[in-house]
C-alpha cells in the first residue's frame, strides 16, 4: 500500500471517531497527525499538536546563502544562541532559539569571514523541534 493511500485511511478511520495510534521516526508523517509525543531513550519529552510542540521550543530557522558553505557552517557552530547548524546544498541550514533573528545572527556572524549572500527565514517544522528537544536533554544530562 502506498504511504500517501496509508494515512488516507488512517484520517478516514480517524474521521470517523476511532482513535488512531501511529508511532513513526518520519517526522513528515508525525505532522499529519493531531496530536504528537515524542520519546527519546525512553524518556518523553513532549506532548501538544504539531503547533503547540513547535511553538514551545521557540525556534527561529534560516537558509543561508554562502560562498563557504564548510567556513560558515565552522564560525556559526560555536554560538550559544545557535542550535543547529547544517548545509542545504549550496545554502547553510540554521535554527536558533529564544527568538534570536537567525538572519541577523548570521550576517553578523558571516561578515568578516566566509561572507554572506541572499538569507531567508522559513518556518520551523515538527522534526526542527525534535531536534531541539533531543538537545536540551543531551545539555541537560536528562539522557544518557
């Protein structure tokens, strides 16, 4: 059965008033749902909509355009208010936390060094605030 034909029966079923237990590490497939709990290690971490557990982790995403991809991805790592960091292709991928501007953060950041081209914020996703949560666990020490 084809995924997409999958989770059309899932939301019938649902639809029709029957709870649906899904458990998935595809975080596409866990934003389709209506509610979400996310365990890692063991351990739950949250529980909310889609939105409400986004929300919750205050996360800010940018995709950054740079002639160094691997110079910028080295400066931006290091900074505290910077959660992760990734290449995108040709673009570095950069979410941060606490409502800190992303694209203000890299263009100080990238000025001086590997440089910085066009820069836009996109929203954060359901997988963006699984990572966060995995992270403030691992700082915590609430996870082996």
């Amino acid at each position: 059965m084809s995924r997409r034909e999958f989770w059309a029966r899932i939301h019938h079923i649902a639809a029709e008033g029957t709870t649906v237990i899904v458990t998935t590490h595809y975080m596409d497939e866990a934003e389709r749902c209506h509610r979400l709990g996310f365990m890692f290690r063991g351990a739950l971490l949250d529980i909310g909509t889609p939105t409400e557990v986004v929300e919750r982790r205050e996360i800010r995403i940018a995709l950054v355009l740079t002639p160094n991809v691997t110079g910028a991805i080295d400066l931006l790592r290091g900074h505290p208010a910077i959660d992760e960091v990734a290449p995108f292709g040709d673009r570095v991928r950069l979410a941060t936390r606490g409502g800190v501007d992303p694209i203000v953060l890299a263009r100080e950041l990238l000025a001086t060094g590997p440089g910085i081209g066009d820069a836009r914020e996109i929203p954060p996703n359901v997988e963006d605030a699984f990572v966060a949560m995995v992270h403030d666990e691992e700082r915590s020490g609430g996870v082996p």
